[in-house]
C-alpha cells in the first residue's frame, strides 16, 4: 500500500534535511579551518545567509523550505503530481559534478572530503529512489 501524497513529501523533506545538516556540518568546519572560526549561532546564520562560502547550499535550503511551505498549505492538499515534481528536482539536484557549476561542483568536493556527507548522499538516495508519489 503506497502512502498519503503528503507523507511521501514529508519523508522527502526529512530526507532531504538530514543531508542538509551534513553539508552544513561539513562546510562550516572547512570555513571555521580555513578562513575564519564562527563565533555563535547567530553569527553562523548571518554566514548562511550571505556569505558566498554556504551561497550554494541556498539551493537545497530552498527546496526544503517550499516543501515545508507546501506541507503547510492547508487550503490545497498535496496532489500526486506535486511529490512527483519535488522528488524529480531533488533527484536532479542531488547529482555531484567535479565539471559543474554551483550545488553540483561544491556538492562533488563535500563528497570527496568528508565521509560523513558520503554517507548522508547514500541514505538520501536510497530514501529518495524508494519514494514514489501515491
């Protein structure tokens, strides 16, 4: 039996956050080695939000907030068509380049330095292959 619409895109949102915790993890202990140590929290969210060293996790910090918007929506419920597209662009999203440009440059390098983002890319694409729209 196959789940709600709107279950399969909470467990994509979850999935997809848990990856986003590693990158995050990651990165600020790279940023903290090489340029500059981060002081407080509020500090490290005024570097996420503007500094152009976390400026390519936006891409999947926007995904997982109009996710969080949709789930929210009370008014339209989420349709079979709509999991359908988020999982498709986090598919698309989740595929590292040494090549690229952007998410899937820096997303190929987290990869290459830190097993514990290796590790989170694994689960999220197992999570993700085994997610399907009702």
């Amino acid at each position: 039996m196959q789940q709600p619409p709107a279950e399969t895109l909470f467990h994509l949102r979850n999935t997809l956050l848990g990856l986003h915790k590693e990158l995050l993890d990651s990165e600020r202990a790279i940023y903290e080695r090489d340029v500059a140590k981060i002081d407080s929290p509020g500090q490290f969210l005024t570097l996420l939000l503007g500094d152009p060293w976390f400026a390519y996790l936006r891409e999947l910090s926007g995904l997982v907030a109009q996710i969080d918007e949709k789930l929210d929506d009370k008014e339209e419920p989420v349709t079979t068509a709509e999991v359908e597209a988020y999982l498709k662009r986090a598919r698309a999203l989740l595929v590292p380049s040494e090549f690229g440009q952007g998410f899937e440059k820096r997303y190929f390098e987290a990869l290459q330095r830190d097993p514990n983002v290796i590790m989170a890319h694994a689960a999220a694409t197992r999570a993700i292959a085994g997610l399907q729209a009702a």
